[in-house]
C-alpha cells in the first residue's frame, strides 16, 4: 500500500502500475507507472479527486477505505477524463451511490458517453473559479482545456495551497515507497518528464502555457498531478521544465535520426555525425528509425535544437519508421528547430527530400541543408557532407545568437 498524508487531511490514495508494456498502447513503460488519486477531508465533507485504471481498482479501494474509514465520500472531482483516470468512475459510484460527480459541462457529458452513469443530483457541474466547501476547506475549480483533453481542468485546495492538476507536470516512473518529491531521488521521474511531456501532452504547448499563465499568481506548496512524484521542493524546477517544453524552447545539441535497410543511409548518418562532432558539438544523439523506441527519438527531437533525418527511398516514399518519425513529428507541432535532410536512393531521385520538404513546409521548419546520394557514398560524399556539416553548425549558431 502506498498511502501518504500530503498535508493536514489531504492524502494520497494512488496505485502503481509495474505490469502494462505500453501506455496508450504506444509508449513503453521502463520504470512502471502511477495513477494519482487523492483524499481531501473537511470537517463535514470528503471528496476524492479522480480515479485509477480499471486493472488496479482493488488496490485503490483498499488505500481509500484506509482513510475514509467509514466516512462516505461526498464528492468525486473529475479533472481528466482519460480512462486512466477515469475507468474505475462506474466503482465508486457504485461503492458510494449519493456520491455528486464534479466536473465542468464537457466533463459530464463524457462520464455519460464513457460509462452511461445519470440519475438526479448526480453531478455537479462547476464552471472556471467556481468552488465548493468541504467544511472549512475550500475546492477552487480552475478550466485549464487542452492540457491533454478539451475537459482538462485543475483544483486548487486554499488553505493548503495544493493544486491537483491533472496531467500537467505528470511523468512516468511508479513511486517507490514515497510519495513526494522530497523523501525521494526524483533523477528518474525528471528523465521520464521530458518523455512523459513530449510524447503525451507535446502537441499542446500553447495550452500548456496558458494554464502555466493562468495559475502563476497561485501560491503553491504542493503540486499534485496524476502521475509521478507529489511535487513539493522542485515546484520551481518542474513548472520551468514543462514551461520550456511547451514554448518548445530547447537545448543545443543534434538529433539524428535515420532509415536504413542495407546501411547506405546509415553510413552517411555515421558520416554526417562525425563532420558535426569535428567542429565542436558534443550533443549528438543518433537514432535508427528501426530499433530506437519510437517514444525516445520524439522526446530527444523535442529536447534538443536540432534535427536531422534521414531516409532510404522506399517504394517511393519514405522508409516507413522514419515516415512513422516525421508523422509524429507534425502531430506535435515541433517547431524552433534547425532541420536538415539526407536522402538515398537507387532510382527515384527526388522522391524522399520531396517528401521531407513536404514535411518541412507544413510544419514551416525551413531546411537548412539537404544531401542526397546515389546508391552508396561515393568519392564526392565526404566533401558533400562537410558542406551540410558546416550549413547545419551555421544554423545552429544563427539560433543561439537570435
Ligand atoms: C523494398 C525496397 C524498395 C525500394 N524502393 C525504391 C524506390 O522506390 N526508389 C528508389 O530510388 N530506390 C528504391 N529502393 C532502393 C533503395 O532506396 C536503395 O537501395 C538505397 O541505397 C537503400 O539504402 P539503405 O542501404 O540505407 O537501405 C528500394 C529498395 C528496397 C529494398
């Protein structure tokens, strides 16, 4: 069990998860994962804030009954509706049936979609700034939309100065026994931050940044978000971390990735990252579409200024994984980037810097250089690559300065 008072009657009722492979079927989970529930107690009501995954709702039950002992819970807050947090909805209310569902008007109309759950008084429709008293305790609702989801909204408890909120300023990584940042090493859960963001919330910055806007003037001492590490000591170090991912603010260093099925194209990848170390960059990362988690090389992408792809022509397009790359890519929106491109091919000459051009002019990332060889390197390769080693450390440097 892993049930921790946060402050005064505010606990923490989460579960871990050490047994998914993949969270949203997608992304790998090295280090497991947490799904955050919290208990906030006032002198006449009890109210949960969200729910776990449907697989661990024994557990949850189990922390929940510790601390309400045999109070009943008053109020369930929905403040993300991903079944994540939201799958064991249909238990608690069934568990507790008087219970009142708050939520925004988006929120309700999706706990019907999902789980068909209705009936007078059941919910409690809050709008932004709305708030409800728990007896000497006040629930303050804050609308933060789009930080992940349309319904997204954030509670804020005033006396205690502790914000639930939601999937912001979350990250993968189980809790190890402890539940806040200051009883742990948080190394990991910081890593697995920029993960975390890039991958999950990345193609949402500008409302990451509202909501980071919206809420500066709120005195914090814990930020409690629904996964990872209560954070407590490192409030400044999180928000400023998730503050920069979202305003795609990133840091030098260069992010190769590439496909390759017979090693033309990784050879000049190899090439490529030699030129660029020989002028003084010492942040190179390189990824093979084929055997880099898919999930490391957005997060890497993101993390860093400078982004380099590069594709064996395949059936006319793009090696699938790095088409797979480029489509991820967009999704997120990836912008302030250096971009360059290399190409292989044996007979279709423009196809992949087309395609690659394509990609760069939806996504408005000019191309600062771009090499196309022929079948394998050839005796022009060498001094073709030092010129697109020399373009992108110029573009590089063009950034820094600007
Ligand atoms: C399945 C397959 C499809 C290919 N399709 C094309 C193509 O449409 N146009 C082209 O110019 N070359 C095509 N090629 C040739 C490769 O692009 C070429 O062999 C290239 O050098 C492979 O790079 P690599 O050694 O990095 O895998 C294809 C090769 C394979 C195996």
């Amino acid at each position: 069990m892993n049930i921790k008072e946060i402050v005064k009657d505010i606990f923490y009722v989460g579960v871990n998860d050490r047994v998914k492979h993949r969270f949203e079927a997608l992304w790998q989970l090295p280090y497991g994962v947490s799904y955050n529930s919290y208990i906030v107690a006032g002198n006449e009501k009890l109210a949960l804030i969200d729910t776990v995954c449907i697989e661990e709702v024994r557990q949850y039950f189990n922390n929940i009954d510790s601390i309400a002992s045999d109070r009943t819970i008053d109020y369930l807050v929905v403040n993300h509706m991903e079944p994540d947090h939201s799958a064991s909805i249909p238990e608690i209310v069934m568990a507790y049936p008087d219970i009142r569902i708050v939520g925004n008007s988006k929120t309700i109309e999706m706990i019907k979609g999902f789980y068909h759950i209705d009936g007078p008084d059941r919910y409690l429709e809050v709008k932004d700034g709305d708030s409800i008293d728990l007896g000497g305790r006040t629930l303050r609702f804050h609308l933060t939309p789009m930080v992940h989801w349309p319904e997204t909204m954030m509670t804020y408890v005033e006396d205690a100065r502790v914000l639930f909120s939601g999937d912001a300023f979350g990250t993968f990584g189980a809790l190890n026994g402890a539940v806040i940042d200051r009883d742990m090493e948080t190394d990991v859960h910081i890593s697995e931050m920029y993960r975390y963001y890039s991958c999950i919330v990345g193609k949402y910055g500008r409302f990451v940044e509202k909501a980071i806007q919206k809420l500066a003037a709120l005195p914090l001492s814990y930020i409690c978000p629904t996964h990872g590490p209560v954070w407590n000591e490192k409030i400044t170090e999180v928000v400023e971390l998730v503050a920069r991912l979202a305003a795609y603010k990133s840091e030098p260093g260069v992010v190769i990735v590439y496909g390759s099925m017979y090693g033309n194209t990784a050879e000049v990848a190899e090439m490529i990252a030699r030129e660029i170390a020989a002028l003084g960059i010492k942040r190179i990362i390189m990824h093979n579409a084929s055997h880099s988690d898919m999930s490391c090389m957005i997060t890497d992408a993101f993390r860093y200024s400078t982004l380099i792809v590069g594709s064996a022509t395949y059936s006319m397009r793009l090696f699938p994984e790095v088409e797979s790359f480029m489509n991820a890519m967009e999704t997120r929106e990836i912008k302030n980037k250096v971009f360059a491109t290399f190409s292989n091919f044996t007979w279709a000459a423009g196809a992949v810097t087309g395609k690659l051009k394509e990609y760069a002019e939806r996504m408005k990332l000019p191309v600062s250089a771009s090499l196309l060889v022929k079948q394998s390197a050839g005796a022009s390769t060498p001094v073709e690559v030092k010129e697109f080693a020399l373009q992108v450390a110029e573009a590089m440097k063009a950034m820094e300065e600007a």
